[in-house]
C-alpha cells in the first residue's frame, strides 16, 4: 500500500486518535505495576523434582532448595554435578506475545547452564553459562557468557515468539527444565535458578501514532500537522518530525511551509519506555519530480593501523582518509551510506573471547562527517567489541552529529528499528542486520542482540519478517543492509609426502552435536591461518537465500557487506542486490581486498531509476579513485562476477565508471573485428606456442570466427586467459602498489614503452648489491593453473637486468618455493625488447610476486626500464573448433595457440563486443505495495 492509499485508510482512524492526548494514564512508577504471573520461586522452602531423563540426569541428587543464596527472596535453587531437572507445573497458555523472566546466578561455569521449557511434544531452551553451544533448533543461545559469575541476572524470556519461529504454533506449557550439565567439565559447574515468572502483561506496549492535517491548510504548500497517539502504558510522550525536505520538529502539533512538489511526512512518537510508534503521510504540493541520489560503500573502520604511531590519523587526521573520495562519495550524492565496522568509544570493556576487536576513539566521528556520511549500519560482527557500553556510546557518538544509524542497540527491540532519512520529498528507511554472531568460533559473549541484551538485530526470517514490513509501512524506499557470508575460507596446505591436502583446522561437528571451546581454532594459531586464507568472490547459496529473503519481505534494494571483497551484483525480482562492496576504509594488507567502489542509486518515488559505480582503490589504508586501465580491471572484474549472478555491468566509454543494467531492453550492442597473425614459436618436445595475444580493442571477446593457417593444422588448441597482476604498466591510477624504497628506483615519467611511465631501476659501479622492486602485497593464484610472465626491457649499461615471478605457499614472509625467470638476464644496452614465457605453477604455490632487478655494472651507472609487465592466467587448453563463443561481459585479456604442425602462424579473426544503454533513465520495478 502506497503512502497516498494508506493516507486514505488512514483518516478515520486519526479523527478518533486526536481525541486520544494524553494517553491512557498508567501508574506514576513503574514498581507500582505488577510483575506479571509468579510461576515457581521456591519459596515454600521446597520443590518436586524429577530427572529429565536418565542419560542426561546423571546426579539425580545434585540439587536443593536453598536459603544460602536467593534472589531478592529466601529460598533458590542450586544444581552441581551432571543435573537435569525438571518441574510439572499448572498449564499456561503461551501465545506469541509471552514473554517469561528468569533469575540465575552462575557460581562456576559448567559444560552447558540452561532453563527449559515443554509442551509434552516438543522443547525450548535458553542457555546462560558453559564451554558447550548446543546446536539444534530447540536451543537459543543468545544469553550465553553475558553476565559475569556470582551475580544474579535477570532474563526476559520471549517464549512465545520463540516457540512459535520453531514450531509453528502456540503451545500450552506444562513442564520446566533446570540445567546444569557437567560430563566431562573438570571444573564442575554451579547454577542458581530463582523467581520464574510470566511477564508478558508487564512489558511496555508501542504507542500508536497516525497524523493529522489540517484541512483548511490544503489551498496551498503551507499545513498544519496534529499527532494523536494511543499508547496504554505511558501518558507522556516526545516527537519527532521530518517533512520531507531536511526539516524537522518536535511537539505534538506542527506546521510547515514545502516546496512544489510532493513529500513523504513522518513522525515519531517515543514513549517513557524507549518504545516508539512511526506513521507517515504524503503531502502532495507539485508535481512529482523529486530524485534523490544516494551513495554506498563497504566497509569503514578507523582503527588499529590507521592510529598507530606514525600511522595516518596522528599524522594528518582522520578526515585524511577520506580526503582523495570526496568527489565521488561524499560530495556526489544527497545521502551517503556505509557499514561503520567498528565502535566509536573510550569506554567499555574489551570482549573476553573475540580475537579480532577493534575501536576507534569517539572524536573520529569527525571523519565520518568530513567524508559526508549521512547514514551508517551498525549491524556488524564488531560493534560488540566493547561489550554493552562500548555499543552504547558508538550510538550516542552518531547522534551528537546527527549522523543516522540502525542495526545495533541495548536490546533487541532497539537493533530491529530502522533509521529514516528524507531528501526531495522522498522517506527513505534503512535496517541493518548481520548473521555473524560469535557462535561459530565460540566467542561468548555473542554479538546479536537480546529481548534484554545489547547487540545488533540478527539477520533470521523470524527478525527481519518483523521489521521490514513495517518499516514499508512507513517509508518510500527501504533499503536493508546484510553483514553476513563467509569472510575467509580455508586453502590447506599439501602434505609433501602424499600430495594430498590436509585441513589446517576442521571443526568436525555433526548436526545437532555440542560444540566444546576446547574444539575450536585456537586464538594463537591465527598467523599461520591467515597465512592460507583465500576471500571468496561469489556469495554461497545460503546468503543468497538470505538476500532473497529481504526482498521477498519487502526491501526495495539490499546493499551486503563483511566478505571484504568485492563480490557480483544480482537483480533478484526486480530489486538490486549488491552481494559484497567490499572494504572502503580498512587497513587490511591482503591483495584481493584493495579493490573496492562507490555504488550510486538514482531513485524517484517510483523506485530505482539508475544504478553506477566508481572504481576505488584502497592504496595504504586510503581510498583512492582509480582510473586508466586499474579502473577498467575493476569494472571488469565487477561485469565476470556479476554476469554469473545474472547481472549485466555496462562500462561508460571512458572505462571510469559503469552501469548495472536495471532494463536489458535498454542495452545496446555494437561488435568490432580484432584480428592479427599471432607467430608459434618451438615451446617443448614437437609443440608450437604463440605468444599470448593482447585483446587491445574496445570492448569484450564474443568469439574467435576464424584462424588461418598456411598448412591445415587439425591439432590446433586455443587458450584464453586474464590479467593476474593489474599494475604492470607503471602508471598513476590510483594505486602505488610497487615497494620503492631506494633513491635507485622510481617511476619514470621520461622513458615508457607505452602510456605515460615506466619503472626504472638504477646502479652505480660501487653499489654493495643489485637493486630490486616487487610488489608491496602478493596476488592469489591457482596451483592447478598455468600462466604466462611477459613484458618489455630496455637497457643502459645495464647488468644481469631481469624481471621474475616468485611462487611462495603462504600470503605473507617465508621464502619463495621456485623463482621463473620472465626473461634471461639481460648486460649492456638495448632498446625496448618484448620477452615471454610459459611458467606453470608449482603445486605448492598459492601467492606469487613480481620482482624486477638490475645489478651494478663493472663502470658507470647500469639502468633499467620495464614497462607491460604481464601475468596471465590461462583457461584450459580448448579444440578449436570453430566459432568459439565466450560468455560476455567477461575479463578475458589474451589468446595462445599450441598445434604440433609445423606452421609460422596463426592469423585469428575475432569479434569484441561492447554494451551500453540506449537511454539513460529506466526503473526497476516501483517499491512493492505494503499491503
């Protein structure tokens, strides 16, 4: 249902609220309010018991009711040993909205601390303490390891929601369980259980919020605007208002002026218990031409490196890191989003298991501002870094410089409610979730939010089907943000003996096992783990599953996040799906996660008109826009991952930027011929090999139409391959990825076989050694692959000049397990001089490193120049069978010929095809109905 249709249906309902300020009168303090319906406080001084079953029940008699230890009362409950209890009690009637509360108090910490609940079918449980995660359905987790021991904690259970997200129905409670198990703990575990109670009626109710105008104000652009509420539970109540074009107000009555055109009015209505009711409606005052251009990126985080001394942020400032992006990010949209990783705080604890945690001071939200961030997601694996208060004040950091922000907060009532941002009349909702949680690596506390613990809102149907409907309800366009996928998976490294790989860390567990910490990757084994991680570049089918899910749930658009890579662009009904931006802002020192991009929406109230995108690269911690052939790679690499998801990236003509495609009817499609004689040169036994062939026109392969040859070559094979190092032609795109760290070696802007510079290693006689330059990170490669190292020489007085492929087994230090030559050492002079070879991968090898070097000569100064240093990676050797046809937009950048006939040549004849849209406004499908 659109806002005009839901003003409509609206208005009877907001006559009757008017006469409803102030609310319902409720008691002056919350202590005279009851706390609901007492369900067993073990007050009597005694209770029956029984075992829960033999097998779990292993000390049937390790309990008692005690007046040692209660909470606020005489008498409590303790379990030690192996005990699982449980208690018959009068059925209760659990509906969706029940919510029981629960003292415990864990003394020690056993193997798994729980409170359960029965229908006689089925069961429900709630751990709060242990070294074991129960993984079935039945078990949740969420206040696992949050209160610290010997103290009494308060839970709030919601059992019916709960129940009903695992059973699909609403039970009636006959039975309760008390937990305290302890197999093999060599410590044994002590739990207190005190004051079980049903609280439903007691917990705070949202007020309901609908607004008024007021109709004599309809002849022109100036209204008056009433909010009346009906709220049972609280009398008095704040007011926010947004009307659409950057203004705002308070009170329950207002007025406004607007501009000629229509705007989406919202208010806010927040009452003594932190609850907060939305309502909206369009204000139609022109004709309907607004558009609003909103700017995402991936991740930001202003910590660690960036701070440390002699780091950028005490060296320049933290606004530097966002210095080089203004024009293209912050400056080039009205509202700009990203996913702020890390916490804005001074304060709070560290987190006690998680190995990675980060902050950066709360003054850094000065970069946020300087970089123009409108909105940010919070929904993130390390906003819980620094544990309830660290989460609290990152909040309270945004909203001093207005900053936006939704996915996170001190319950998880709080972490589900979206944040709203309105520009040209257009309301735009934003919620955040994230699916990484902690559990998988045992990190307790863990990270998402509960009915009363702080976190962020967890990204499961049970969470998001609550709140994106009703965000819709109240907005034009909902974006949902995702943190979720895999961040790294696992390359193992060979066993040398068999040849076969074996697992650095396999966490072996069956479905429904308990995981043990002991079990789980220990916290110091990490750098040799790193050193064997690869990024995935293609989200897997249950993160996709999850995306679908937001759109089937009602967001207009889902922007992803977490892979600190790159990943593909989708169109899933209608709706764009950005699977990963990637990192923005991050000192991580891993090749593949440099590349990164702006992704810029046009949106009008019917939904997404134009969708693009900028290159960036991440070049020493600092987004800079890329352009040349850097910006054309990333583009590329963008249109490969995306054509595989369905989408179709369309490059502009300059290759600085690119479009995904929101129409296929608007694409155009223009082919040009590519064709050249390609020589063969002896290679090994009988076999001729062509050099690789540089795809230098416009545009992608579609096909190789033809091969000529003098004599038949019915053997012939072709290969295509990729660009593998994107940085050997030395010019200033954005990146400075080469180590230059002597006054022997620089960028030549004097001397280039091709574009604008070259490298140029320089040696003196009486140097002590040779000079080199590599690369500052090592690219990712397949051992099951072969590639090619080619490039162009020139020399002056040069001695043993040569450039090389080093093949190492892990990412970072070590020596390389085998150097290749890209030429033989070159002494003396020469003009610029091409040079290739064939260099199959070692198995072994994982990474790979480009090295240039010049020794001193025997007199004078020794120079060399290097420029299109190559490193392809080929596809499997193919027939060629004529046409050969590729799927397109791809990164294909080369073509090799092999054929055991005796022939000079081949002359190839193929087709580029290039893409572009015919016209350059276009929507989706509009903002689905919020029926």
């Amino acid at each position: 249902m659109g806002i005009r249709t839901r003003l409509m249906a609206c208005i009877g309902v907001a006559a009757v609220l008017l006469t409803l300020v102030p609310a319902v009168v409720r008691p002056a303090s919350h202590d005279e309010w009851s706390r609901g319906v007492m369900i067993e406080d073990f007050e009597d001084g005694e209770v029956t018991l029984y075992s829960y079953s033999a097998e779990q029940d292993k000390d049937p008699d390790a309990w008692e009711v005690t007046d040692e230890l209660a909470y606020e009362s005489v008498y409590s409950l303790v379990l030690w040993g192996n005990t699982w209890k449980a208690e018959d009690i009068e059925p209760r009637q659990v509906t969706r909205s029940t919510v029981w509360q629960v003292a415990v108090y864990i003394h020690s910490v056993g193997e798994i601390q729980a409170f359960g609940l029965s229908d006689g079918t089925n069961e429900l449980f709630y751990t709060f303490a242990g070294t074991q995660l129960p993984t079935s359905s039945e078990w949740r987790l969420v206040y696992q390891g949050v209160a610290p021991l010997e103290e009494w904690r308060l839970y709030l259970l919601p059992v019916g929601d709960d129940w009903y997200e695992t059973y699909g129905y609403e039970p009636e409670i006959t039975s309760i369980y008390y937990i305290n198990d302890d197999d093999d703990n060599p410590v044994d575990g002590i739990t207190f259980f005190d004051e079980v109670w049903d609280v439903t009626e007691d917990q705070p109710i949202e007020p309901l919020v609908r607004i008024r105008r007021d109709p004599q104000s309809m002849l022109d652009s100036f209204y008056s605007f009433h909010a009346g509420v009906l709220d049972p539970d609280s009398p008095h109540h704040s007011f926010f208002w947004e009307f659409g074009d950057g203004d705002t107000a308070s009170g329950a009555w207002t007025s406004h002026s607007f501009p000629p055109l229509p705007h989406t009015v919202g208010v806010a209505a927040t009452d003594e218990s932190d609850r907060v009711g939305h309502h909206a409606v369009l204000v139609d005052c022109g004709p309907d031409t607004g558009e609003v251009t909103v700017n995402f990126v991936g991740d930001v985080m202003m910590a660690r490196r960036y701070e440390q001394q002699g780091g950028i942020i005490p060296t320049y400032g933290v606004e530097y890191i966002f210095q080089f992006t203004l024009d293209v990010f912050g400056n080039a949209a009205d509202v700009s989003v990203c996913n702020l990783e890390c916490p804005l705080t001074d304060e709070g604890e560290p987190h006690p298991t998680k190995q990675y945690i980060f902050r950066g001071k709360p003054k850094y939200v000065a970069g946020l501002e300087f970089a123009g961030i409108d909105v940010v997601a919070l929904g993130n694996n390390h906003i819980y870094d620094y544990l309830d208060r660290g989460l609290e004040e990152t909040t309270e950091v945004l909203d001093s410089v207005g900053i936006r922000h939704s996915g996170a907060g001190m319950d998880l009532y709080e972490s589900l409610q979206p944040t709203f941002f309105s520009h040209d009349g257009i309301r735009f909702a934003f919620l955040s979730f994230c699916d990484r949680t902690g559990i998988d690596y045992n990190e307790q506390p863990f990270f998402y939010a509960g009915y009363s613990k702080p976190g962020f809102g967890r990204s499961t149907h049970q969470y998001m089907a609550e709140a994106i409907p009703r965000a819709g309800e109240v907005a034009d366009f909902v974006v949902v943000q995702i943190h979720a996928g895999r961040e790294y998976q696992f390359v193992p490294e060979r066993d040398h003996a068999s040849g076969e790989r074996t697992p650095f860390w396999h966490p072996a567990f069956l479905p429904g096992m308990a995981k043990e910490l002991s079990d789980y990757r220990p916290m110091d084994a990490w750098t040799a783990y790193e050193n064997h991680v690869r990024f995935p570049s293609a989200p897997d089918s249950s993160v996709i599953e999850l995306k679908h899910m937001a759109v089937d749930l009602g967001a207009d658009l889902v922007i992803c996040h977490h892979p600190h890579v790159l990943q593909g662009f989708e169109i899933y009904e209608g709706k764009v799906i950005a699977h990963s931006l990637g990192n923005f802002a991050f000192d991580q020192e891993y090749f593949e996660t440099f590349p990164t991009l702006v992704l810029t929406f046009t949106i009008d109230r019917n939904g997404v008109r134009n969708s693009s995108f900028v290159p960036v690269f991440i070049d020493d911690y600092i987004p800079t826009p890329a352009t040349g052939s850097l910006a054309a790679n990333i583009i590329r690499r963008m249109a490969d991952l995306s054509r595989d998801l369905g989408a179709i990236i369309v490059a502009n003509e300059e290759l600085t930027g690119a479009a995904i495609a929101l129409d296929t009817t608007a694409i155009a499609e223009s082919h040009s011929p590519a064709e050249g004689a390609v020589p063969l040169f002896p290679a090994v036994a009988d076999t001729l090999v062509s050099h690789p062939w540089a795809l230098t026109g416009a545009g992608d392969l579609l096909s190789i139409d033809s091969l000529e040859t003098l004599i038949p070559a019915a053997d012939l094979e072709l290969r295509v391959g990729k660009e593998v190092v994107w940085f050997g032609d030395f010019e200033l795109e954005g990146a400075t990825i080469w180590h230059l760290n002597s006054e022997d070696e620089w960028l030549d802007s004097t001397v280039s076989h091709h574009g604008l510079r070259s490298l140029v290693l320089r040696r003196p006689w009486d140097a002590g050694d040779n000079v080199i330059t590599y690369m500052e990170s090592r690219p990712p490669i397949d051992s099951d692959r072969e590639y090619t190292l080619s490039g162009w020489l020139k020399t002056d007085n040069a001695s043993d000049a040569s450039y090389m492929a080093l093949f190492y087994r892990q990412r970072f230090g070590g020596d390389p397990i085998k150097i290749e030559l890209g030429c033989e050492p070159v002494t003396g002079t020469q003009e610029w001089t091409f040079y290739t070879r064939d260099l199959p991968a070692p198995e072994e090898a994982g990474w790979v490193n480009i090295l240039c070097s010049n020794d001193k000569p025997e007199a004078d100064t020794g120079y060399a120049w290097f420029d299109e240093l190559t490193f392809v990676e080929w596809s499997d050797w193919m027939p060629a069978d004529l046409p050969v046809e590729f799927d397109y937009p791809n990164n294909l950048t080369h073509v090799q010929f092999r054929t055991t006939t005796p022939i000079d040549s081949v002359y190839i004849d193929a087709t580029l095809t290039s893409l572009s849209l015919v016209e350059s406004e276009f929507a989706l499908s509009p903002p689905q109905s919020r029926e």
